[in-house]
C-alpha cells in the first residue's frame, strides 16, 4: 500500500530524525536519491547539459546538492536562482567545486531540468519571478520536480495558477497527497520515492492508495458452502421512463461485480428492459443484504431513496437519489451509507460551488464524509474515498478520461453495492470498486461505452486475483 503524509506531519517526522543525526544528513539522503534517479533518466550523464531551477528553501539545497553530484560526472550543470541572495549557501559551494556554475538566465536548450523552486512548504500562486523561471524551462527537456511541482499544494493538490508539469517528480521520505490527487497529480508525472529514513517515526497517514495486492486480500470469494444469499443479494431502485439504461447498467455492474442475486425494483417497462438483457435478475422486493438507490432516477424517487435508507441494511446513494439528502437522517443510521457523488452533486451536497470541489477535492471528500457521517465516494479523475470516522482517505490509482462516459457511474454503482451486500465494509467496498472498476477500463482501453467496462470487470477482477 502506498502511504501519502501531510507536509506538517513530515516536517514533525523530519526533526524528530534530524536531532539524532549529524547535521545536513537527511540533505545529503536526498540528494543522493534525487541524482541516483537523474543518472537513470539520461542516455548518457558525462555532457549532458542540465539545468537547476533553484529557490531559496532546502529544496533548492537538495537541488543544488543533487547538481554537485551530476557535475562530478560530467554533466554540464547551470544553476538558476529565484532569488541570487537567497540561495542555500552550502549547496551552492558544492555545485561549484564540482564544476557547475551559477547563471542569471535560464539556457535556451537543456537536457534536463530540475525544478527546485518551491518546496512542500509552498502555497498558493507561484510569486512572479518563480513563474517566469517555469514559463522559460526548455521545450524537449526532461522536467524532474525535487519533491514536488512547484506551483501544486503539497497536501492538497490545488494549483491555483503557474505550475510545473514534470515528467517525474522525486519525493524525499514519503508521499504527499498533493502527489496523488487532481489536478496536482496530474503534474507530477512519475512518482519516486527516496527513502531517508522517516520510515520509524511517521505515525498513522492522512491518505493511503491500495494496490493490487491490497485489493486481492479484499475480494470476495464464494466458498463450497456459499449459496446466493451467502454471496450476497443486492436491491437496485434505478432507472425510469427517461433513462432505463441507467438500470440496465447498474445491474450490468451488481452481477459482474459478483452478486449472488439481483433484484430490480422500478417501472414495469424499466424492468423489462432489464430482464431482456439480464434474465437472471429477480423483480420486485424481497430479501436483499444492501440496496443502491438512484441511478437514473430522475426528479421522482425520493420515496424509494428514503424507504431504503430506512431499512437496517447497507445503502449506496447515487446520482438523483443525492438530491435533498437529510444530513441528520444519515448521521442516525445504524447501517453504513455510502454515497458517490461527482463533483457538481458533491458541491450540492456541502452547498459550495462546482469550482471549490474541483480545486479542493480532498477537503471536499472529507467534508461529505464528516456531515453526513456516511463514506464518501467522489468521483473524477482521481476517485476519493473517505471514511465516515477516522483514518485516512483512499485514492484509486486505476482511473482513466476514457470513464468519462454516459452510464459508467450507474456500472460504478451496480459493482459497489454488489461488494456491499458480500459483506464488504463501505469503505472497503467504494475502494475497491474503484478499483476495478478503473482498472477494467484501461483493460478495454480506447474510446468505451459503459456497459464495455462492465463486461471488462471480471477479467479486472481475474487480474488482481492472480497476483
């Protein structure tokens, strides 16, 4: 499992490790790393031209060390600063007793750039004289961010104006969320992480990311003695006469996600929609161990949303069923809820614009999952789960633009609610769904429709089973 830490967190990690060690270590772990990493991404180091983009913090003395290293081996290495008086006094000496120069201007061409401007202390807009720096990095260099992209909020993933897109970003002790979630992710190109022994003294992270492995163990598998109630049998209230697809798919999803049954609850003609495509799906009410509600529901299923929330059983609330949710009502469940908003029902939900969620996706998935005291899934490019107590909030790591598609949060759904009734805590069950879910996506691969990456999901689930 990969683990991301706030940057106060780090920080604490880094001076409860530093007063045990000599001074400037954990610099010189870092930069060892950072150039260990340079050396793999150059055809050849002796001659390459390299470029040091350097701020006035540690990150520009990681970048500067890291430079000292790659100009022992004979890459011609030109620094460039931020700020002339403020540069880190130790890193610079080295860069030039190693052959590297300082320069006003950023050279014309370079092989490769590094973006040691800001570091995981930075916030909000780049000041002026570091945008220019990025405005000016080379076109065809390899871009390496030291630690993170400057521009892109180490705990966020905000980017609130000029940022750098890196080609690979090298982090120093652990990940930052920043790293890992919209549309800072998306800056960072490659993630490397250089251990420099934060490892003993991080406590419990802000954010975890599962991977294969990780979703194996969390799989549901029948057994000699399962039978369909044992596996799970999953009510879906979806679809009406304006979307019957969105019913057709959310099933789709519940019986490729492995549910023992289905039972549909919807218009007659809806339902024969259904049953022409999935005859295996029962109709009508009767014994279920978790209900989706809302796919396709248009403006007329308040009822049946609040009839499901009644029951004692787990509730996944999708799409039209979000509207007018009771924040209270939900808080005194005893069963979980699960909801999986994108972002503009999200922002319905907290009462805030589209643009907040969007730029701020983290705090907004925290924030569903706090007032309405049930597990949030956001949907997007990066999909968040946040739990409805503590621990920390998962990122899927498998999603792709190609799911930005009519129908494929109704299959989303349909795969979710059948890991619900198997038993799978809501956490568990938005996580690894996701999974799967972005993971049979990119199987498929190309241009898609919904119900493709439904049919794709067994063989997404064949995948991480095997490993």
């Amino acid at each position: 499992m990969r683990t991301a830490y706030s940057v106060e967190t780090v920080r604490a990690a880094e001076r409860e490790l530093m007063a045990r060690l000599p001074e400037g270590t954990l610099m010189q772990r870092a930069a060892a790393g950072l150039a260990a990493v340079c050396v793999r991404l150059l055809p050849r180091v002796y001659g390459a031209r390299v470029v040091l983009l350097v701020g006035p913090g540690d990150n520009g003395g990681d970048t500067l060390y890291a430079g000292a290293r790659l100009a022992r081996r004979g890459a011609g290495v030109t620094a460039v600063a931020m700020d002339p008086a403020r540069v880190h006094a130790g890193g610079l000496a080295a860069l030039r007793a190693a052959g590297g120069r300082l320069d006003g201007a950023v050279p014309g061409r370079a092989d490769l750039v590094l973006d040691g401007l800001v570091g995981i202390g930075g916030r909000g807009a780049l000041r002026p004289a570091a945008a220019a720096l990025v405005e000016r990095i080379p076109a065809g260099a390899v871009v390496v961010a030291v630690d993170l992209p400057s521009g892109v909020d180490a705990d966020t993933g905000e980017v609130a104006g000029a940022a750098v897109t890196a080609d690979v970003t090298v982090t120093f002790g652990a990940y930052k969320p920043g790293l890992l979630i919209a549309p800072g992710a998306s800056r960072a190109g490659a993630l490397h992480l250089v251990d420099i022994g934060l490892g003993d003294v991080l406590p419990a992270p802000g954010v975890e990311v599962l991977q294969h492995a990780d979703v194996a163990g969390l799989l549901p598998e029948p057994t000699a003695s399962s039978d369909k109630y044992r596996r799970g049998v999953l009510g879906i209230v979806a679809g009406s006469a304006r979307y019957p697809g969105a019913a057709v798919l959310a099933v789709a999803g519940a019986l490729r996600g492995g549910a023992g049954a289905v039972r549909y609850v919807g218009p007659p003609a809806v339902a024969d929609a259904v049953l022409a495509r999935y005859p295996e799906t029962l109709i009508g009410t009767g014994r279920v161990q978790a209900w989706v509600v809302g796919p396709g529901l248009g403006d007329e299923g308040g009822a049946e949303v609040r009839e499901a929330l009644s029951q004692p059983v787990p509730v996944l609330v999708d799409a039209d069923g979000l509207r007018g949710l009771d924040p209270a009502e939900l808080r005194a469940r005893a069963a979980p809820t699960l909801l999986t908003p994108h972002a503009g029902e999200a922002a319905a939900l907290l009462g805030a614009p589209r643009e907040t969620v969007e730029a701020g996706r983290l705090e907004a998935v925290r924030g569903l999952a706090e007032r309405y005291g049930a597990v949030a899934l956001l949907k997007g490019s990066t999909t968040l789960i946040a739990p409805a107590g503590p621990g920390p909030v998962r990122v899927n790591p498998t999603g792709t633009p190609w799911l930005a598609t009519a129908g494929s949060g109704d299959v989303l759904s349909g795969l979710a609610g059948s890991l619900l009734a198997a038993g799978l805590p809501a956490v568990d069950a938005g996580s690894v769904a996701a999974y799967l879910h972005g993971l049979a996506a990119r199987l498929t691969g190309g241009p898609l429709l919904a119900h493709q990456v439904a049919e794709a999901i067994p063989r997404a689930w064949r995948e991480v089973a095997r490993r």
